[in-house]
C-alpha cells in the first residue's frame, strides 16, 4: 500500500476559503486587510514570488500594494518604504523580499520591519516569542507544516521528529514550534544538518516517526533511511538545470505512510499562511 500524500493544495485552497470568509466579516465591520511587499532589483524567482502573492491576494479580495525599487536603489530609499508601510494603516502586514541586491543590508532591512506588521514572522522579537512560547506571528513554511500534519490526522504529541537543516525559516523555528508544550505539539525534535556524517544522519533518520527535509540537497533521505509509516516532508529543493528537486527521493513512497508530493505540498501551504499572518494582523491592530 502506497503512502497517503500530503496534499497542500487541498489544504492551502481551505484555508484561503476560510481567509476570504473572515476579510469579508471584517469588510463588513469597516476593518480592511492589506497585504504589501517590498521588491528591490530584477531577481526573475523574486520577480515571480512577489507576482504569485498578490495574484493570492486579488482571488480572496485581500487588498495588496507592491513597492518595486530598481537594483540601484540606496539603503535609504529601502528604509523609506519600509517606514511608509508600517505607517499606513491599509497595510497589515508586508515582506521585504530577499535576497536583496548587493551592498544593501539585509539585516538593517528586516530589522526596520515593524514586528507586528512582519508577515514572514521571522523578525527576531516574533522569533524571541516562539522560543518563549508567547504569541506572536509566526514563520509561514514551519506553520504550513504543522498544520498539513494536522489535516492529515498525522500523530504528533509525544512522537520523534526529525528535522533535517537548520536554516532561519525553516529548520530552526520548525523544531521549536513542534517542541512547544501545546496540543497537537509537543514532540521530541532532533535537529541534524548536512554537516552531520551521512552515516550517523542515516541512523537517526531511522528513528523519527516524523522526517521533515529542509536542506536543499537533492534526494538527501531515501528509502532505506525512513522507518516504515512514517510521515515524510520535503520543504527543501534544489536545480538540476530546469529541474525542481526535492530534499526526499520519490520512492521513499513505498515505506513512508504519509509524504508530501513532489509538486504542491509544502510551498502552497507556505502562501495560505502568509494570507492568513496578513489576516491575523488586521485582526490584532482592530482591537
């Protein structure tokens, strides 16, 4: 028997549904959600990932304003738009969107980002109240995760994740948010990167009830590596040309009893919860 796929565009288009519900609660009480993003220079992926979330944004009836600087932009005329938009009150919450081009601080960017208004929840005070467990937004991809797990009935509390890269959007805020003392939570996380020995990453692997791949190296866990029944996630991916390749080999099918697809299962669920980050934003500063 095959494993069950974890589905994000099924999940990713209810929850929109349920977004687009609420905007127009919201609507109805004169409170707007507005959605903005900060695009600097002519990177084509960034280009078309800005593209895609007002796109996602004009199918809910999410208001959205797009800032596209040229390449030659100073860090001041960053810091500008930065400050314009968390002072207009239409926007909720907004990205700056990386890599940004060279000579301009990232850093000094996404620090000028107004935490309540940080829909990538990665603004080191919402990052500060994931480790403490106090509200706050919180990362779009980990939250994504947690909650495709959720609507597949995949068991969690008490279980062994494994996660696999330590990157600040994925890897690291994914192994706190399973490990927090919560329903649906509260799993014991190992946390291995790609500078573990092979042998001993193997070994491990072996032992999670939950694999999540955030590595970006291609086919990185493969069948024999995965105990059987367990629930597999690819989050991370990599190009062979023009080539998509995800973290996890596609026949790890045959011994995981969930996995996520190739195409359309983490990165869906990445854009439903930026929505939903923006809507819950508007919600909060309503109060």
């Amino acid at each position: 028997m095959g494993a069950i796929l974890l589905d994000g565009e099924s999940v990713a288009a209810r929850i929109r549904g349920e977004v687009a519900d609420r905007i127009a609660q919201l609507g109805a009480e004169g409170v707007g959600v507005g959605l903005g993003t900060v695009l600097v220079g002519d990177d084509v992926p960034s280009e078309r990932y800005v593209a895609l979330k007002h796109e996602d944004c004009a199918a809910i009836g999410m208001h959205s304003v797009g800032e596209h600087l040229p390449a030659s932009a100073t860090q001041r005329e960053v810091l500008d738009v930065i400050a314009r938009f968390n002072a207009d009150p239409a926007i909720s919450a907004f990205l700056v969107q990386l890599p940004l081009p060279a000579g301009l601080d990232e850093e000094q960017a996404l620090l000028a980002v107004d935490p309540a208004k940080d829909v990538d929840g990665l603004h080191p005070v919402n990052l500060g109240r994931l480790v403490l467990g106090t509200p706050g937004q919180l990362p779009c991809t980990p939250t994504g995760i947690v909650e495709l797990l959720h609507a597949y009935d995949v068991p969690v509390e008490g279980r062994h994740a494994v996660v696999i890269g330590r990157g600040v959007t994925i890897g690291r805020p994914l192994g706190m948010l399973l490990s927090l003392k919560r329903p649906g939570l509260n799993a014991a996380v190992t946390m291995l990167h790609t500078g573990v020995d092979e042998r001993d990453l193997a070994a491990i692997v072996r032992t999670a009830d939950i694999v999540v791949a955030a590595a970006g190296r291609p086919a990185l866990v493969t069948p024999d590596m995965v105990k059987p029944g367990a629930a597999v996630v690819s989050a991370g991916t990599s190009w062979e040309g023009r080539k998509l390749i995800p973290d996890v080999r596609e026949d790890v099918a045959e011994v995981a009893g969930w996995i996520t697809p190739r195409l359309g299962g983490v990165g869906p669920m990445t854009r439903a919860m930026l929505l939903l980050n923006a809507l819950r934003a508007a919600e909060l500063s309503a109060k």
